[in-house]
C-alpha cells in the first residue's frame, strides 16, 4: 500500500508560492499533482491564469516526486533548481478559474553529473494543455549552493 502525503509534506515552497493541490497518485519514476485554477490562485488575473505558469506548476511536480522519494527515505524534501525548459507548448493562453489541471511527470534520464530530464503534460478531463522536457538539478548538498559556500 502507498504512503499517502501531502503536497505540504513533500515540497519544499510553503505559503502562496506553493502552487499544486494534491499529490494525485505516483509510482517508479512518475508522479501526478492535481491544481485547482481558483481566483485566489497566484498569477491569477481577472480571467485566469497565464498559460507560462505551467512551467513552474511542472517544475512543481518534479519536487514533489523528489520530496517523495525523500520521504519515503525517512528524509526532509531539499530543494532542487528548475535548469531548464525544452519544447514548452500549449493548446490554451490561460488557465481558467474552475478548472481542475492534472499535472504529469515522467523521469526520462538523469546524466552523470546529477542533472535530470522529466517529460512533463497538463491536461484537463483528459484534455492536453500543455506539455514539455524539463531539466532539474538537485545537488548533494543543497545547503553550499543557499547559503553561498
């Protein structure tokens, strides 16, 4: 039986710069969010929000499939740094207020100096919206490259 977290316990932003709902479900290698487009919502205007914030609701995604591998690792989530975007497309300018975005990230290769590739989509219903390659990076020791050491 899977672990259930969440999203507070396996990402690292807290407050309003957390921007997924719900983990949704995972397995090896993958993960799914969910993200409620509300009025409330960050980068929200009148008549919703920007479709380029599907980068970073990705982006999102993939730290919380790494603070869920941490956790399930007896481990707190670290922080990661977003490298990179390839192929970002989407079928929509905005993401309107009421729709509910299923977030999917798939890990795709991880080269030998720790940068990473996951294939990411966003759909509605079913729905592509968007999709892109994301490359992350999460180094060993997270707290050298914070604090400037």
């Amino acid at each position: 039986m899977k672990q259930k977290f969440s999203i507070d316990e396996i990402v690292p932003q807290s407050g309003t710069m957390s921007l997924l709902s719900d983990l949704v479900d995972h397995g090896d290698g993958w993960i799914e969010t969910s993200v409620a487009i509300e009025s409330c919502s960050l980068f929200c205007t009148e008549k919703g929000v920007p479709a380029w914030v599907g980068i970073e609701y990705m982006a999102q995604t993939i730290g919380a499939h790494a603070g869920l591998q941490e956790r399930l690792s007896g481990r707190e989530p670290a922080i990661g740094f977003l490298v990179g975007t390839r192929r970002y497309s989407a079928e929509t300018s905005l993401f309107s207020v009421g729709q509910q975005l299923s977030v999917y990230a798939e890990h795709s290769f991880t080269a030998d100096n720790g940068l990473m590739v996951f294939d990411c989509r966003i759909a509605e219903a079913g729905r592509l919206l968007a999709e892109a390659s994301l490359n992350v990076y999460q180094p060993d020791d997270v707290t050298a490259y914070v604090s400037g050491e």
